[in-house]
C-alpha cells in the first residue's frame, strides 16, 4: 500500500507580558484595543466610536447624540484614522463616523500635543484600523443582534491577504426605534438606520515600497425626535393674512434628516536605510447633510421653534500630507507638511411659523396678534399698530418670508474654500533619565478669514527607575480653527436683514475667526508591578477666540459662534489593571472648569453671556468618572463578564428657573418674582411639558406633560428630580451655576466567544444590557448648544455571531 504521511497541525498560545507597564512620554496618553471594546458595552450603537472614546478617556464629559466634551471644550477633537487627520464633528448628528468593527485600536491623547498635530487638540484620537496582511487564511465573522426600541443590526467583516498584500473588509447595518437621545424619556418619532462599508487595502511592492488604501461609505437617515408639545400642533390654516385667521389641527411635527459620508485615503511609503521612513498619502472625504421640514411647514411650530428650515449642505475635505522620520543616535526626528482644502456649500429655505412673532398689531394689552400684514389695517379691527415708528417689533422685512401670512420661504445659498497649510519639525531626545519633545508647527489658515500662527510645543519627562515613576511636563501653543458646519451661515447671517432675526442673532456680525491658545499639562504615572500603572495630569488652558456651538429650534442644525476668550482647568486620571488573575479593570476620572468670557464676538443664535460676566459653559463639569472591571472565567468555554458604572455631577443647565435678584451674574432675575411678599418664581415662560421635561413639582405637586405648575411658585417649593436648583439668592452663573442633577449609570455585559469550543469554526454570543437600572436623567435641559436630551433608557440586546 501506498501510505502518504503529513504532519499534524499544531497550535502554539504565546503570553506576553510587559515588564514595565509605565511610559516615559511626556505626552499622556491612553491606549485602548479590540480586547476591551469588543466586550465594554457601549451605550450608542449609531456612534460606538464617541460612546468608547467618552467611556475609556478621561477628561471627556458625556453629551447627547454621540457628542461629547473633551477637557472643557465643546468639540475640539480631531480624528487621525491610519494618520488622515479629521478634524471636523464626527457626532451622528453631523456626520458618520468610521465603524467601530474597522478599528484595531484607539490612542486618546488629551492636549498639549506633538507638533504633528493641530487644528482642534483638545482631545486627539488616533484610530489604526483592521489589516488583513499576513492572513493566509481568510478568517472573518457574520453577526447579528436584537434589542430594546426593536434595534436590530447585522454585520460582517472578512480578513485575507499574504506576505505582501492584504485585504480588510467590513460591512455592517443598523435598524432601531431610538437613533437619537430624545427630549423626552419616552420613545417616540426617534426611527433612524444605517449602513457602514469599510475596506483596507494593503500591498507591498518591495521590502522598502508599500501602500495602503482605505475606503469608507456611510449612509443614516434619522428622525428628528419629538416632544409631546410636537404633538397635534396647531397653527393657521387659513386667512392669515386678514384679522381672524384660522386655527387648526395640522398634526405632528415630522422632521428628518440623511447624512451620507464617503472617504477615500491612500498612503504610499518607503523605507529608507534601516532607521528612516517617508510617507506620501492624500485623502478626499464628503459629508452630505440634507434636513427635511415637515411635510407642512406649519408643523414644525413649537415652543423653541418659530422658524422652519431645509437645508442641504456639504463638506468637500481634500488633501495631501506627507512625513520623513529618521532616528539617529539619541534623536528622533520627525518632519512634515499637510495642505487641505474644504470645499463648504450651503444651502437653507428658512420661513417664520409663528403667527405672533411678527405681528403688525397688538391688543389692548400689548400682546401681539395673528394675522394682518401691514399696521395699517389694525385701527379697522380695533387693535394697535406694532410699527416701530410707535415703539413696536414688527419687522416688514420679514412680511414675504411669514408662511402664516402667505409668505413663501427665504432661499439662501452661502460658499467657500477654507484652505490651510501646516509644516512642522520635531525632535524627540533621549538623555538619560530624561526624555524631551521638542517641536514647533506653523498653520497658515485662509477662509472666510485669514490668519498666521507659529505654535512651538515642549515636553520632557523624567524617569525614577527605583520607583517605576515617571513625571512629566508640556506646554503647547496651538491655532483654533472654526468649526466648518453652517460656518458660512453663521458668519454672514448676521449681516443680513432678513436672517438675522430668523436666527436670532444676539452676537455681533463678524466672521468667526481664528484663535489662538496656550496650554499647559504637569502629571505622572506611577507603576506598581507588572499589574497596575496610574497616571494623572493638572492642565491649564487659555484660548482667545473661543468656539462653542448655538442650535436653531428642534433641529440637529448647530451654528458656530465665538466668545472672546476662556479659561479651563482641572485633574485627569487613568487607572488601569491590564489583567490579574483573568480579572481586568480601569477607572477615568477628571474634573474640569470651563469658564467662558463675554461678549460673544461672532456667530448666530446664542442668548446667553448676554451680561457681560463670565459664565461657565454648558460643558463644564466638576466631576466625572468611569469605572470598568471584567471577569473571564477560567475554563475551556468559560464565559466573560463586564461591567460598566458611569458617574457624571451634570453639566451646567442655565435654563434652569431660580430666584436670584441680588446677583447681576444670574440668569434668574428673569424669572424671580413674589408671592404674597416672599420670594417666588415665574413658570409661565415654560410649557408644562418642558416642566414635566425638567421634573419639575411646585409644593409636592407634579407637572405633567399637558398639566403646568401653579405660577408664580414659592422659590422654597420649587424642586426637581433631574435638576440641581441652587438656594434662593445663591445661583451665580461662573461661581454657582445651576446643573443636572448628578446621575450614575450602569452598564452590563455577558458574553461567550466560543459557544460550542470549535476550533475552525466558532459560535459567539453576548447579552447587554445598558442602564441597567433605568435611571430617568438628563444630559441637558433646553440648552443654547443642544437643547434638551434625556440619556438611554434601560437597552437590552442579545447579539450572536459566527466566526470563521
């Protein structure tokens, strides 16, 4: 017999294991790989990337539809996947970001950075996404999942390449009853899907020659949510242009939007010698906002809400970057350009929906009445002309663009090409102990403005080896660009007779422009074995030009705007026990001031910081942290545990009613009044939903979202369960501003990689559960910046794959 022997296949497990888990960086830093976000449950599925850089980093307070606010600022983080520098919003609400199944693994780095960074660093993540070089074998998954508000997903990802080439591809899509955080912790008119394609390409031409291809395609469509005061909403039906125009039923507000997002990023590089590298790379990525009214304008009336708006704008970045590093001796050198031009194009059809906010008469009393198109028609009718020769507010300028008096909508068409330009050198030294960054960057940035920044950057460390301690120091002078959503809009809106009362502009009329900060960082990190490393760092930070965002009704429609200046400060601290005995855990925590300076010097739509005293923004938070531990349980197909407690003190709320006369920085004046000579508060301004939203009760009694509060309300009466209200006569808006309530969160997870222990061939299953004990909290109340979002209600999900 012919008897053909081979060799069996074997299978050899290798554990690495650090000697030394403190870096010597002067930069803090915080590393983040597929081992952990593959099992943190994570509360946005439609923004998994944003809810595991506000869960892992610290610093970063958690906000509403995938926003979130790292150290102090609104949104000035930047984004490099594989080196492609991204520094515009990437919240579900502007655009999509890349899927967090593409994503190998995340460093956060929280300002003061190297000089091969700018644009927006007050939190930097750098993302390295998923390879398959090296996999001869094609190997990949097939998942999906099932969950609360009927979230359904489903996903694939495959793996394949050689020795010299590579393939990575990744396709997922998501269906769910909730795609937005809502102003209402019910769950209604919040549909919204998604469909991420994600593709790698990897090929080495020679030992010195590669190139690397990413493509990304994202498409969502969501629903704006609604409150119950968008439901049944009445407005004019008919007759508005004459003195009794009628009311009706024009059922709810129904507005949406889609955003569609393309990137293309190729990277060549090459090796030379055997201690340098040149990269060469561009990069071409599209974002397309489309927002849609109600299919009749007229619904789209509410109580923040008197203009109705579509828009359909893009953002066209491109650019080109390239990088040459050596490392000689005691040096590494790194140098390097980057040019980019974004391509803005906007365009708006804005019209007034609120019969009374531009009346050309009033009543007896003053108040403004529908209907009529001219003061002169108001003596016929027994009423009073609203001219402004009289004292009055009626505008003929906005008459054409009334659609309850038979006005049609404003069309505005707003461009241009922001081009910047950035060149950098630094230098990074060894010297002992000591290590030393050392750099300078220069951004030319030309606009709808122009400016010329030369930003040295500077950091040494210092290591106590005896101790396993590192101390280091950083300084970074850093350029502020403005953020590029509606940024036309807002500059020139202003300007305009006809928008700048529909966006009610309280700023001046300057572009937003530039500005410029300095930044300070002290810390440590301090190891202790082979097991757990803590680090902590005290940062300063002056920005002149400060950028912050104002937001047009109910709509995810954000305008830029810039206050003169700011100043943040606070503590940041990571903890990490990487694993011990198969137990692992981190915690984040950080407590940062964000003190914003008057008068706003740009942009449309704030109504805050109006009294010319400093105010802390609505992202100042004095304390926050996250704490995760997991569990794997020994044995062959012993499943892992993870669980998540989020603790957040809650983020300035200026809408909060208070009672407050003494104090000129106070917001509560506005509504501080008597009742039977003791000192009350007024709740007309709010409707009862927006008291109910508030959780809101006057005396023990309740509001309810159709059954408002007796006013005026005893200020001692007034409570909240979701609101902090400072004591009668104590709320300052920079010392003791009003807040969200504090709130703690729990998130949980279970899961088993190897359901039936194949060996080919695997079964996975994981079970979450996010808000585990359904807390009812907000993230904010009826904000400038974003309105009012209530967090996750209580998402279960059960999710099965298939790996192969």
């Amino acid at each position: 017999m012919t008897i053909a022997l081979k060799v069996e296949g074997s299978s050899t497990t290798v554990t690495v294991e650090a000697e030394d888990l403190v870096s010597n960086d002067p930069l803090a830093h915080t590393n983040v790989d597929r081992n952990l976000f593959n099992r943190l449950p994570l509360e946005s599925q439609s923004s998994s990337l944003s809810s595991l850089v506000t869960l892992a980093s610290p610093g970063v307070a958690a906000d509403s539809n995938g926003l979130f606010h790292g150290l102090g600022d609104h949104a000035s983080n930047s984004f490099s996947i594989d080196g492609q520098p991204i520094t515009d919003q990437q919240s579900k609400v502007f655009s999509n970001q890349i899927p967090s199944n593409a994503i190998q693994s995340i460093e956060a780095i929280p300002g003061a950075p190297t000089a091969e960074y700018g644009g927006k660093t007050s939190l930097i993540i750098n993302v390295t996404t998923r390879s398959g070089q090296g996999s001869t074998t094609p190997h990949g998954s097939v998942t999906s999942s099932y969950g609360s508000f009927g979230s359904a997903t489903g996903g694939f990802d495959l793996s394949y390449g050689g020795t010299n080439w590579g393939n990575f591809i990744e396709i997922d899509g998501l269906d769910t009853g909730r795609f937005l955080d809502g102003p209402e912790f019910a769950v209604f008119h919040d549909k919204g899907n998604e469909l991420n394609f994600f593709d790698r390409i990897d090929r080495s031409f020679t030992a010195k020659d590669s190139v690397h291809l990413n493509l990304n395609y994202t498409r969502s469509w969501f629903q704006t949510p609604n409150t119950f005061d968008n439901l049944n909403v009445q407005n004019v039906v008919s007759g508005g242009s004459g003195s009794n125009p009628v009311f009706g039923n024009l059922g709810n507000t129904d507005q949406r939007a889609k955003i569609e997002t393309y990137d293309i990023a190729p990277l060549y590089t090459h090796v030379i010698g055997s201690n340098a590298i040149f990269n060469f790379g561009g990069f071409v990525r599209r974002d397309g906002f489309n927002y849609y009214p109600s299919n009749n304008p007229l619904a789209d009336l509410g109580p923040i809400q008197n203009q109705t708006i579509s828009q359909n704008r893009t953002l066209l970045n491109t650019g080109v970057r390239s990088d040459y590093s050596i490392q000689t001796g005691r040096n590494n050198i790194k140098i390097g350009a980057l040019y980019q031009q974004t391509f803005l194009r906007e365009r708006d059809q804005l019209g007034l929906i609120n019969s009374t906010s531009n009346s050309p008469c009033v009543d007896a009393n003053g108040s403004p009445l529908p209907g009529f198109t001219a003061p002169s028609q108001c003596a016929a009718a027994g009423a009073f002309s609203n001219d402004s020769s009289v004292g009055g507010t009626f505008n003929p300028v906005l008459l054409p663009y009334d659609l309850t008096r038979g006005g049609t909508n404003y069309n505005y068409f707003g461009h241009t090409d922001v081009k910047e330009l950035a060149l950098y050198v630094q230098d990074q030294i060894k010297a002992g102990n000591w290590l030393f960054n050392v750099g300078i960057r220069g951004d030319l940035y030309n606009g709808l403005t122009v400016a010329r920044q030369a930003e040295p950057r500077l950091g040494a460390s210092y290591t106590v080896k005896q101790t396993g301690t590192v101390l280091r120091v950083s300084y970074a002078r850093t350029l502020e660009s403005p953020f590029n959503e509606n940024l036309v809009l807002s500059s020139e809106g202003c300007s305009s007779n006809v928008l700048a009362p529909l966006l009610n502009c309280q700023g001046g009329s300057n572009v937003v422009t530039p500005g410029y900060r300095n930044e300070f960082h002290a810390g440590f990190q301090q190891g202790f074995g082979k097991n757990f490393v803590l680090g902590a760092d005290y940062l300063w930070k002056y920005t002149h030009s400060a950028f912050d965002f104002s937001i047009l009704g109910n709509t995810p429609i954000f305008f830029p705007i810039d206050w003169h200046n700011s100043k943040t400060q606070g503590f940041v601290l990571h903890a990490d026990l990487p694993n011990y005995h198969n137990f692992s855990a981190f915690v984040s925590m950080s407590s940062v001031s964000a003190r914003f300076f008057p008068p706003q010097s740009a942009g449309a739509g704030a109504t805050v910081g109006q009294s010319g005293y400093p105010f802390r923004i609505d992202h100042d938070e004095k304390f926050n942290e996250t704490t995760h531990v997991q569990y794997q349980i020994p044995g062959k197909r012993g499943p892992w545990i993870g669980f998540n407690w989020r603790y957040d003190s809650g983020l300035n709320a200026a809408a909060t009613p208070c009672y407050n006369i003494t104090d000129p920085n106070s917001h509560c004046a506005a509504v501080s009044t008597t009742l039977n000579g003791q000192p009350a508060i007024d709740l007309s301004g709010f409707t009862a939903d927006q008291e109910f939203e508030a959780g809101l009760s006057c005396n023990g009694i309740k509001a309810t979202p159709t059954t408002p509060l007796p006013t005026p309300c005893l200020a001692t009466q007034l409570t909240s369960t979701l609101l902090s209200i400072p004591a009668p006569g104590t709320e300052n808006d920079d010392k003791n501003p009003s807040r969200i309530k504090a709130r703690s969160l729990f998130d949980a997870a279970i899961g088993e990689d190897n359901l039936f222990g194949g060996d080919k061939h695997r079964v996975s299953l994981r079970l979450t559960a996010v808000n585990l004990a359904n807390k009812v909290a907000l993230y904010n109340f009826l904000s400038t910046f974003s309105g009012t979002h209530y967090v996750t209600p209580r998402a279960l999900t059960a999710e099965v794959g298939f790996h192969f």
